[in-house]
C-alpha cells in the first residue's frame, strides 16, 4: 500500500476516469501518466506548468529530488 494513496487503487481509477471525461475536450489539456513513484508523477506535472509559463520564465530547470525533470509535449 502507498502511504501518500488516500483512496485504493480503483477508486483512483475511478476519478482518473471522470476527470478525464470531464476535461476530454479542453485544447489545452494535458494527461500525465502514472508511475509507480508519486514524486516523478508530480515532477512531470510540474514540468507541463512550467512549460505553460512565459517563454522568458522557462529558463530555470524545476528540480525535485535533485534531479531536472523533462517532458516531451
């Protein structure tokens, strides 16, 4: 068990699903894959915000767990 899940694994599933549905025609949506370790998960999510900000704001690398962490979009 994940000690940072606070619902089990079907019921993530579930909401994964809704949201999904939910935002299935927004131009702008991005869907970030699951991992098994939650900290390369939110990583990858914060490289998509950091790749919505201003071109003059991207510079600065995002690190988490002191590494960078890059996305392909």
């Amino acid at each position: 068990m994940d000690p940072l899940r606070i619902e089990s694994a079907a019921a993530a599933a579930e909401i994964d699903a809704r949201i999904l549905q939910v935002w299935q025609g927004h131009p702008r949506r991005t869907v970030v894959e699951s991992t098994t370790d939650f900290f390369d998960k939110a990583a990858k999510a914060l490289e998509v915000l950091r790749l919505e900000m201003p071109e003059c704001c991207r510079h600065h690398e995002i690190p988490i767990l002191g590494r960078p962490i890059a996305i392909e979009r």
